[in-house]
C-alpha cells in the first residue's frame, strides 16, 4: 500500500510540475518596449493594483514621505520629464514619483505599475538634476522592463509545484513586496535598466555621463566590504560603470 501510494504522489507531482511548465511557457511574450522574451503573467491593470497595494506600506517602512514639498517637487519634475520625453510615455502604466523621508536607507525602488521612490539618503548624496534622472530614469526602466511582473511570474511558478495552487494572490504579493521579498531585481535587470536609464536621460536632454556619478556614489556607500558581485545579485558598481559607458556611446550614436 505504501509503494503505491508513493507512486501515486510521484504521478501527481510530475502532473503539476508539467502543469506549471506548460503554464509558464504559454505566458511566454515579447516585451513590445524592450524586444525581451518574458514569461509574464499580470496584465499592466494588475501591476498598477499590486503596486497601489503595497505602496502605504513601502512608505511606512521608509518613515513617511519627505515634507519639504520643493523637494518633492524637484523629483516629480525630473521623473516626468523622463516620462514624456520617452517611449514610457506610450506605456499603460500610471508613473508617479515619491521622495521618501529615511534618512539613512541609500536607496531607490520601482514597484509594478509606476510607483516610483528614492530615499532622502540618496536623493542628498546627488549632485545634480542629471544624477537624479539617473536615478529616477533607471527605475522606469525597472518598470518598462516588466521585471516585478516576470519575477511574480517565476515565483508563482514554484508556488505552483509546492502548493499545487494556480490563483494569484494580490494580497500576498503586496505582502511580499512589503517584506522586501520581491524588489530584488537581478543582474540582469540591473543592467537593462542601467541602458533604458542612459536612454532616457539623452531622450529628456540630460547628461547621461551623470549616471556614472550615481555609480560612485552607490559604490562608495557599499563600502570596502561590499558583498562581491558573485554572491549579489546586483552587478558591481564598477561593471555597471562600463556597460553605462557602452550605452551611452550605443545611444549617442543613435542620435
């Protein structure tokens, strides 16, 4: 009875694991703004929900949002301009920018559908205007890429063969984005996002060598212990330097 029951499960498994494979590849698409094959799985509709979703609690976490509103300001004028200058503008999503009050967190982040932020902690490290269209610039490209919506794709992916469940959970999935599960892009997202960044910025008339400005200033917050790049999941600042370098030339040229 044992052995059979044992091969029944086997048989159920190898069901649901070809359930998922099959499922997976059906949602297979090209990405009409990147020409990228992904495995995506949400409409724009529900990226901007998830987004909407789990934005409260991303502010929350980083300590409200910053209340000097010319600041505020500032971010919204750059991050729009990059928008309207750019094929995001033709996209369905909803852009909008935020300038969080932390202090210390040097970061930035794009949640599906267009919910755009940048801590007060970077945004004081920038020099200029052009650092923060890099910045600002890089994260739309986060969003235009689909990344959330491909990493939510995969992750439902192994959901399925744990759990044999096929229904999406929006509610979980903003809790996960609230738990920071499901913000880490990876490397190669990293640098997509790093050349849509350079395109945008030349497309809005900034300077894009402005961009290996935020580099540095990423590199020297990480530290001499920064984790190497074999065991991040970010590239190291000093590879992106060279791949924003070979963009730039890419897009100039273009141009």
């Amino acid at each position: 009875m044992r052995r059979g029951n044992f091969k029944v499960r086997i048989f159920i498994f190898i069901a649901i694991a070809a359930f998922a494979y099959l499922r997976k590849c059906s949602q297979e698409e090209i990405n009409p703004y990147t020409g990228k094959k992904q495995a995506i799985s949400l409409s724009p509709q529900e990226e901007i929900a998830i987004g909407l979703q789990s934005a409260p609690g991303m502010v929350q976490q980083h300590g409200g949002l910053h209340p000097r509103s010319d600041y505020q300001a500032l971010v919204d004028n750059v991050g729009n301009k990059l928008v309207n200058s750019s094929i995001a503008k033709e996209t369905p999503y909803k852009y909008e920018f935020h300038l969080l009050a932390d202090p210390n967190t040097i970061n930035a982040f794009a949640l599906p559908g267009g919910q755009i932020y940048i801590t007060y902690a970077l945004f004081s490290k920038l020099d200029n205007q052009d650092q923060l269209a890099g910045v600002l610039g890089h994260e739309i490209g986060h969003v235009l890429g689909k990344h959330s919506n491909e990493r939510i794709t995969n992750s439902k992916y192994w959901q399925t063969l744990i759990m044999g469940s096929s229904a999406i959970d929006m509610g979980g999935i903003a809790q996960q984005y609230g738990q920071g599960q499901l913000l880490k892009n990876g490397r190669g997202d990293e640098l997509e996002s790093d050349e849509l960044g350079v395109k945008f910025m030349i497309d809005a008339g900034y300077n894009p060598e402005e961009m290996i400005g935020v580099m540095q200033i990423l590199k020297a917050a990480a530290g001499p212990n920064r984790v190497p790049e074999f065991q991040s999941t970010h590239p190291d600042p000093e590879n992106r330097i060279e791949k924003i370098r070979e963009a730039i030339k890419k897009y100039k040229k273009a141009s």
